[in-house]
C-alpha cells in the first residue's frame, strides 16, 4: 500500500513481559533477521503506561471469580501510543491481533497474509483476560494457536511472528525451504534424512542417493500425501471441503473434464444403448433420464472422457466418495466403439490416484459384473484385487436377472508402498 515503500516489516508486542519475547526471539532464524535489519521486532512494556509507581497493569473482577483481569487504562494508553509511533515513521495503518483461544485458528494461509503486511501489532492477554471496553475500542482480530490454556497471549505471539516472518523475503537464506515445508502446499511435509547412508541397519531410501531429480520430487510428494494421510486426514478433508479439487484430469491420451448437458448426444450414445449397459444395474437410459444425470452430475466427481487427439467425448466415469469421504467408489462407461483399445486401464489408474492424492481417500473400490471380464482386467491391472463374489447379488438390467457381482478394492497403504517402490 502506499505509504509503505521501502519500510522494514515490524512485529510490535503489546505484553506484560516484554523479556519473553525479545529473549524467545533473539535466537536461529528469527533472531538473525533482527539483528540484520531485514525485520523489525518491538516488544512494548504495557506496564510503563500504568500511570502509577505500583505499576499495577490488573484488578479484581467485577462480579467476582478467581484470578485478576487487565485493566483498560494502560492496555489502551499503549496500543495509542504504538498506533502514533508507526504513523510517525510512515507505516499504514498496522494488522492488530489479539492472541485469545476465542479467535479464529492460526494456519499457514494467516502466517501467509501476515508476511505481507509491513506492520503487525499483537495484544497478549494474561491472567484471566483484558478488561472487555478495550476490545470494543481497539477492534482487534482474534486468533487463537490451539484448543488449550496457556498462562498468557506471549508464547501463541512468538509462534505467530514466527512461522509469519519466515516467509518474508530474505529471513531464510535459502527461500525455497519456506514452499517445502508442511502445510506450505496443504501437505506435512516429506521424510527429510543425511549422512550417514546406513545408521543402525536403517538406510536412506535408494530414490534419494539416484541423483534423479524427477523421481526425488515424486517420491516426496508422495511421501507427503501417504504421512498427511496417516497422521493430519483433516487436512486433506479441507482440501477437497475448499474445492481445491481439481475438475479436469489428464492421462496420456486422455482428458476428464467435467461432464454437462452439453454432452447430451454423445452420451446418451452408450447409455441408451443396450450393448453398451448390458452389464450395467441401469439402462438403457431414455433421453430423460440421460438428461436427469447430466443436470445432477457434479464437478470433481463425474467426469466426460475426452481423447486428446480428436477431441471427442467416448465416455463418462466417476468416483464417489461416501460421507466420510473414507471410500470411493469407481465407475466408468465407453462407448463400444472404443473398448478393448486400453482406455479403461488409462482412465482407471488416474481416477485411482485422483482418489487418494487429491481426495485423501483411504480406500477405492469398484463393483462390477463377474462375466464382464474386461472391467475386471481392467481393475486387476490397476492393482485393485477381487476382495468379494456375491452370487446372484449383481441386477443385470437389460437381461433382466440377477448374476454373480464382483467387487474390486485398493488400500491408499498398498497404492503408495506400490508408488514409493
């Protein structure tokens, strides 16, 4: 913003004990930073604006209860004067922050925001909280590190000038280290490991030692999606709940691009023909009801096979997460023009890696009739494996009876212990 060219970054603290925060940040890469010029960190003494030789910075409660609260005078008295002081040096208005476990979560995409800004200003509470008018007059944004109780607003402050002030340019030597990092990409970042080779019968995965830089950076994203799985599952269940899903799919001959009404023609091709659903439990579709499943088709779930040479539409294919976006169910459909050409395998194996990369998904799994052996080839080259045979448990609705069903299913375990070699 204008008025901020050329200024310094600068964290201000608002704190009852200034020492922790210049001593907790002295150090490593935040420390360093200081000390060069490239951010500027004050820690304010909200005590030297008590106005009385006590010092005293709190007061009982009104209506009683345990422990001491804030006083307004001081706390407001050296919010104004920090307000005065950036404003003498030509700092716009600062980011003011109130550390407080009512707040909003602190996460990268904050730290992110706060590494932008040229002045922030952070409040740390202590005791049982600050005097409520003063919130009213100050107006602060609330943030909150965790769902638990420290002893005052210092340590969630020095957390946040942390993970903030690292990404300012110039505060880490080696810049690209900030876009590693776990949840800089929405993933916990990859194992990291050194010298030695060998240490104690445990070796650096061979990937690591080839020198092959393609196969380093596939190997650690998916060493980054296989530990968020395990360990942060949310994080990859925000992701998709935030629609960073992605619509279109690409496979070497092969595009999945979300599928309309505008596919009509093609579509109702194979789904109203009885060749194409004999194996099907629906179909052959009339135009209406074609019509219905393009109208509710969803974007990052239902997807028109598009063959990039030619640009035309030979399919429709799915994946279904359940409720707790715990399995997905495949499905796929091609027109018979195109069977037995490998594109069930093509379409397959990228619908099974948009299930568990992009979706976080913790198993895939496929129904299908027994007798139709090409969707069956079509899983076990994908290495999904037959897990159940249900006997007469599959409608074959254009033949009109009940035949042996299949159903195939891949572990998000086994799939990346395949992938990671």
């Amino acid at each position: 913003m204008a008025g901020n060219e050329g200024l310094t970054p600068k964290f201000t603290v608002l704190t009852l004990f200034p020492d922790m925060i210049a001593q907790g940040l002295s150090h490593s890469v935040i420390g360093r930073a200081v000390r060069e010029g490239i951010i500027n960190l004050e820690a304010v003494d909200i005590r030297d604006y008590t106005g009385n030789k006590h010092r005293q910075a709190d007061d009982y409660p009104y209506g009683g209860g345990c422990g001491m609260v804030m006083k307004p005078e001081p706390v407001y008295a050296a919010y104004t004067h920090v307000l005065e002081t950036l404003n003498a040096a030509g700092y716009n208005p600062p980011r003011v922050l109130l550390m407080t476990p009512r707040g909003k979560g602190f996460d990268q995409n904050m730290a992110r925001e706060l590494s932008r800004e040229r002045a922030v200003v952070i409040l740390c509470g202590h005791y049982e909280g600050i005097d409520e008018r003063v919130m009213e007059l100050i107006k602060p944004e609330c943030v909150s590190i965790g769902d638990y109780v420290l002893s005052g607003g210092e340590i969630p402050a020095m957390a946040v000038i942390d993970a903030a002030a690292r990404l300012i340019p110039g505060v880490l030597k080696n810049e690209g280290s900030a876009l590693d990092e776990s949840f800089s990409n929405g993933l916990l970042e990859y194992p990291q490991y050194t010298r030695p080779a060998e240490y104690m019968g445990l070796k650096v995965p061979e990937v690591l030692l080839s020198g092959d830089h393609g196969k380093i950076d596939e190997w650690r994203r998916l060493k980054s999606l296989e530990i968020t799985r395990e360990s942060r599952p949310d994080m990859l269940e925000n992701k998709n709940n935030k629609s960073t899903k992605t619509d279109t799919l690409e496979t070497e001959r092969l595009v999945l691009r979300p599928v309309g009404t505008e596919d009509f023609e093609a579509v109702h091709s194979w789904c109203g023909n009885p060749v194409n659903t004999r194996y099907m439990c629906w179909g052959p579709n009339s135009e209406e009801q074609t019509r219905d499943f393009l109208t509710s088709a969803q974007a990052g779930r239902d997807f028109a096979v598009v063959l990039k040479e030619t640009g035309r539409v030979i399919g429709t294919c799915g994946i279904y997460p359940d409720d707790d976006n715990d399995t997905g169910e495949l499905g796929w459909i091609l027109h018979l023009d195109y069977w037995q050409r490998g594109y069930g395998t093509e379409l397959g194996a990228e619908l099974i890696r948009y299930g568990f990369e992009d979706l976080g998904l913790r198993r895939v799994s496929a129904p299908c009739a027994a007798v139709n052996y090409g969707s069956c080839r079509v899983m076990e080259r994908n290495g999904m494996r037959r897990e159940a045979l249900h006997v007469k448990g599959h409608w074959a609705r254009v033949d009109k009876e009940w035949i042996d069903g299949a159903v195939y299913a891949l572990l998000a375990d086994e799939y990346f212990k395949r992938n990671n070699g």
